[in-house]
C-alpha cells in the first residue's frame, strides 16, 4: 500500500534498490545530493546532476524533462554517505517558467524496480521559489527511510546548494544550467504517452464480441507486431542503457486493452463485430474506424506490420504515436546492442589482464591459448549482439516500408504520392515532419522526425560549416544558398498544413540575397508581404511582430481577447531570417530575441538562417537565443541527441526531390485557397 507522505511526514523503506519518478507539467532538472551525518554535501563530487548524472549508488537524468526516473542503491552508497536529497529546479535561459508557482505541483514517487510505490509526496505551497528539495532518503540507526521535504529556494540551485554547505555553490550551479540548456538545444522533443505498461501501445483497442474474456490474442494481432513485444533489447525488460530517465507515461487518448470504456457494438451472441472507440463520456458525431488487422503470420515468423497500428482515435494520431514508438524502438535496440559490445570488451579485457597478471601464463603457449579464447568469447558475443539488432532492424525496416506510404502529408516526404492529391486542410494536424533521424548502425533505416504544433520553439536552419559535413558542398554560398532552400521546405510545410488563412509568413531578407530560393513563395504569392530589404526593412518587421506580441500578452493576462484590434492578424505567424545579423543594430537583435522568447506563446514563431560565426561579435549576447532554437542543418548532420538513452541521431532535412513540381503545387493551392478565404 502507498504511503502518501505530506510534508515532514517519513517512512521506512524495506527495499535498498529503488526509483524515484518525478512527473511535472514542465520540463525540470532533477538532482541529488549526498551528505554527511551531519547534512553537509563536502564537495561537487557528492552532487549527481545532469552534467554529472552518475554516483555511487544513484543515477539521474541526463537532460530537463517533464518526468525522471532516478535510480538508486542505497546499498552501493559510500558509507560515509548518511542522506540522499532529491532536488528539482526550473531551468533558466530556456524561455520557460521561472517559479513553480505557474507549473504544475510536482509529483514524486518512490518505487520498487517492479514498479509497486512505496510512498509518494506531490510538492505543493510553492510560489516564487526556482528550485525545492523535494524528499530525502535518509539513513537512522541502520534503517533507511523517507522524508517529503518540501523546501523550496526562491535563489535557484546556487541557494539550494549553498544551504547544504556546499563552498562552491554558485558555480555548480551555473555548470549544471549550462549543461541542462545545451542538452536541451539539442533534444529531439519528448513522444506523446505511451501505454501504461511502459511498452509501446500496438493493441487492438478492445477484443471483439466472442473473444476470449481472459485478453489473449490470436498470432497476428497487433500486438504481437513489435520487435520484443516493444523491447528489442530482450523479452519484457527495459534495454540497457534506457536508464531511468526513460519516461514511462500512460496511455494515450484511445483505448487501452481490455478498457472498459471501449464497448463493443451490440451483436450476435459470439459474433464478432465492430468496435465503437467512442469514450463514453466524450461527445463525438462518429467513432474513427478500427485500426486495421495484419494477415495471421505464419509459425514461427514475426508477424507482418500494418500501418496505424497504435492506440488514438484517429487513423493520424495512431500513425503518430506509431512513429514514435519505432524511433522508441530503434532507440532501445541500438541501446541493447552497444551495451553488449561494451560488456564484451570489458569482460575481454578483465580476462586479459587476469592472464598477464600470472607471470607463469605470460610463456609459453598458454598465455596465447587464453588470449585467442578471450578474444573468441568477445567475438562470439559481439556476433550474437548484432544477430539480434539485425533481427530488430529488419522488423522495423518492415514496418517503415508499410508506415511511410500511409502518412498524411503533413508526415510525408515530398516524394510521397500523397502530395498530388494535395487539398488544403480544414483543421490543423498534430505535427509536422521537418526531415528524418538515423542511427549509425541502422544505415538505410530513417525514422520521421514529427514536430508538434503549434510549434513550441524557433529553427535554426544552420548555414556554417560542421565537422560532420562530408565535403559536397563546393563553398560557403552553395552552403547559405541551400540553407535558404531547407528553410523555404519548411516554410511551405508548414504553409501547407495549416487551413487556409491561419498561418502567415514574413520573410527578412536584408541583402536581398535569397531570391531564387524564396521565388517559390514569392510567386505563388502566399507571403503575407514583400519580402523585407535593409535595415529599414528589418527595422519595420521586427516593430510590427514585436507590437503584435506585447497586445496579445496583455489581451490573454488581463482576459480581453475581444479588444484586440480589428486589423491584427489572428493567424500564426511565421518570420523567416535570412542571413543574420546583417541589417540588424543593437535594437533589432534585441527585439529578435524577445521573438524568441515570447512569441511562440502567443502564436509568433522564428526560422533563423544563420551562420553562428557571423554573430561572433555579440559574444555571449546571443547564446540564450540560439539555445532557443531547435537547430536544424541543410546537410545531414549528427547533431540531435534524443531524450531516453542520450543516442547521437543524424539529422537528415526533408528534400524536395530534383526536378520536381511539388512545391509549387502545394503553394498554388494555398494561394488559391487563401484567396478564397479572403473574399
């Protein structure tokens, strides 16, 4: 049974490997800090973060999110180490909230590795306060238990730390926000919620009338369609290297397995029918259709994959959490994977070194029979590792091949047939896809990169030269000019996939040197204006998105949207920049900035196309903003890391193939919908 602590309240613990999940409304930074008997932290060797997230006996997350999973062995904690303190604290310079009065009241859990919670404290009565200790795991006459603490810090982590004795308070801090903002820069965005069992949700949403009651299934349901049952890295456990940061949230809005609100349609006794995946209390005029069945597999092969098979209620919902689950997937084989060939090479090595440790084993032939042994079982390993990962890769590359011509355009690739029956969209969709990730060992298999909307943070379309870059871009005007090329993609993505007259688009183009990438959008006429030239220009855009920014705020805070003017655009609004910073002084940085950070908010969203080292002369100014940006590369790149196990992925930006006419398609049509509208 629970224990369902308030603050102050302890409870003992009977268990020494624990976890500790903390789920919040917004991303947070979680920590720990070891302490003495006397409740002191001796050093920043005894504080787990996300820039240190590994210490004798606990783990943390490596990055902000909304949920943490710590690890913790209370066993393996130095015996010196009297106290474990859980801290969370709201990062700064990210353009989120800076108390955690306007988030969510934290909730933190501790649990059994079976998933059973021992005690839980959701940490509420805060207000201005940055960061909070929120429980302690503590050590008294030979027994550990657990405290809600509770303690907030309106000083942020530098007061926290320098509460609990620690001289170099301030600078820990400040490293460990530095770590936190450039792991979120580079962070893929979070999946939408999985099914409650921790395992990605293929089920049919409820069996048919006449099915066993007991929930099995027959061979070819869905459920049987993912590598592992949703575990390539072995049968019902997590992969290695997922660590406790993997999230693990619920179900979806859809049905889960065996969920009573999902009533079949009345029938024939033991007849099978249609499902109604209607929620009994959401009103709706019709049910989506059931997702659809793969042919029965045969024995002893893996079950074919279908498209849409995944919980949502409806068939872009299902593709889009069937999307996630296999980058999910690929995340967690390709973890299993190289955490075996790690294993195998230390294990290689510790037999080694036990060899040349003998002086007798060093002559002779036994030394190098040892030797070829170790060398064999490390070989044999590693091959059994990559049969595995094959096996997986070849049931994703399946999926992908039946997944990818059934999305929906604002999923799909511009090559993809569902662009010539193109119309204009009557609602907004769920995401966009602004290219695609891979991962070194699974070359040839490419997960779509979906980005929510409305979108949550600006691009940065990276126009300088990376390390990562393989030499085919001839020079640094081929490279700006494909820049500009990505960003106009994106933009025309994104004009696509909105209804008619809710998004517009501003282009600052200072030198005027965009214009054959931009004459897409020019042509068709789906800009909102002209695009703007010099510094006057700049100056005259900037003015206006910034106005447009402060009356919305001040309309939402003081619940007045109906005196908004009546000639302020309540569409989406899209600024594309090129070249930055050329045309902008001191005042037009500062207002770009304050783009980035507000604008998204209030429906007011940035596509930068910039080299960093043009800005060079800002220093330090401009780092906030280009940490607010999700940066993207007109080439591949390996420069996204994603927010489970902490994968490198290669960014590969969405082409439109040469030659082809798609684009001005696409914009034609809106144009001519906007049109339309505007009448």
């Amino acid at each position: 049974m629970t224990a369902e602590l308030v603050r102050g309240q302890n409870h003992p613990l009977s268990q020494a490997r624990l976890e500790i999940r903390v789920s919040a409304g917004k991303p947070i930074v979680a920590g720990a800090t070891l302490s003495d008997e006397l409740g002191k932290v001796p050093g920043v060797e005894w504080v787990a973060h996300p820039g240190s997230p590994t210490l004798p006996g606990i783990e943390v997350s490596k990055q902000a999110a909304a949920d943490h999973r710590l690890a913790c062995d209370l066993d393996a904690l130095p015996e010196t180490v009297h106290r474990v303190s859980v801290l969370l604290a709201l990062p700064s310079g990210v353009g989120g909230p800076v108390r955690f009065g306007a988030v969510a009241a934290p909730f933190v859990a501790v649990t059994g590795l079976d998933g059973a919670e021992v005690a839980s404290y959701t940490v509420t009565g805060l207000d201005a306060e940055s960061a909070v200790v929120a429980l302690e795991l503590y050590r008294r006459q030979g027994a550990w238990k657990v405290r809600a603490v509770g303690q907030g810090y309106a000083g942020g982590l530098a007061e926290l730390l320098t509460d609990h004795g620690l001289p170099q308070a301030r600078q820990l801090a400040g490293s460990i926000n530095e770590a936190v903002v450039q792991g979120l820069a580079r962070s893929v965005a979070a999946p939408p919620p999985r099914a409650a069992d921790g395992d990605r949700s293929r089920h049919a949403a409820t069996p048919a009338l006449g099915q066993d009651p007991g929930g099995a299934t027959s061979p070819g349901t869905p459920a049987q369609m993912s590598p592992q049952h949703g575990h390539p890295g072995g049968q019902g456990s997590t992969a290695p290297g997922a660590g406790p940061g993997a999230p693990q949230p619920a179900y979806p809005a859809g049905s889960a397995p065996g969920d009573p609100s999902a009533v079949p349609q009345p029938g024939g006794p033991g007849a099978g029918g249609p499902v109604n995946y209607s929620h009994p209390g959401r009103q709706a005029a019709a049910p989506p259709p059931p997702p659809p069945t793969a042919p029965p597999a045969q024995p002893g092969q893996p079950a074919q994959p279908v498209a849409g098979d995944a919980t949502g209620w409806s068939m872009e919902e299902r593709l889009y959490n069937q999307v996630w689950g296999m980058f999910e997937d690929l995340a967690r084989a390709t973890a299993a994977y190289r955490s075996a060939v790690d294993f195998a090479e230390s294990r290689m090595e510790q037999e080694l070194d036990k060899v040349l440790s003998d002086p007798r084993a060093r002559i002779g032939g036994q030394g190098d029979a040892a030797r070829e042994a170790a060398r064999a079982k490390q070989a044999d390993l590693v091959d059994r590792a990559r049969e595995a990962l094959d096996r997986d890769l070849a049931q994703l590359t399946a999926e992908a091949e039946v997944v990818e011509p059934a999305l929906p355009p604002a999923f799909a690739r511009w090559d993809n047939p569902a662009w010539h029956g193109y119309c204009v969209p009557m609602e907004i969709p769920m995401a966009v896809r602004l290219g695609d990730l891979h991962l070194p060992e699974s070359a040839g298999l490419s997960i779509p990169m979906l980005v929510r909307l409305p979108l949550e943070r600006g691009l940065w379309i990276d126009s300088g030269r990376t390390g990562s870059f393989d030499g085919s871009i001839a020079d640094s005007d081929d490279l700006r000019r494909l820049s500009m090329d990505t960003a106009v993609a994106h933009a025309a993505r994104l004009l696509a996939v909105y209804p008619a007259g809710e998004y517009t688009v501003h282009v600052i183009d200072a030198a005027g040197s965009a214009a054959s990438s931009l004459a897409p959008l020019v042509d068709t006429g789906v800009l909102g204006a002209p695009p703007a030239v010099g510094a006057a220009g700049v100056n005259e855009v900037l003015a206006r998105l910034t106005q447009r920014v402060d009356l919305v705020q001040m309309a939402v805070r003081g619940g007045a949207a109906d005196s908004l003017p009546s000639d302020l655009d309540p569409a989406e609004q899209l600024l594309i920049v090129n070249d930055f910073p050329h045309g902008f002084n001191d005042r037009a940085v500062t207002q770009l900035r304050y783009l980035a950070d507000e604008g998204p908010a209030v429906g007011v969203h940035l596509m930068l196309v910039a080299d960093r080292e043009d800005a060079a002369a800002y220093g330090p100014l401009l780092d906030p903003l280009w940490r607010s940006l999700l940066r993207l590369t007109p080439v591949p790149d390996d420069h996204l890391a994603d927010p489970w196990v902490g994968h490198t992925w290669t960014y590969d930006p969405s082409r439109v193939p040469p030659g082809s006419q798609v684009l001005q398609h696409v914009l034609t049509q809106v144009a001519t919908a906007r049109r339309a509208w505007n009448r």
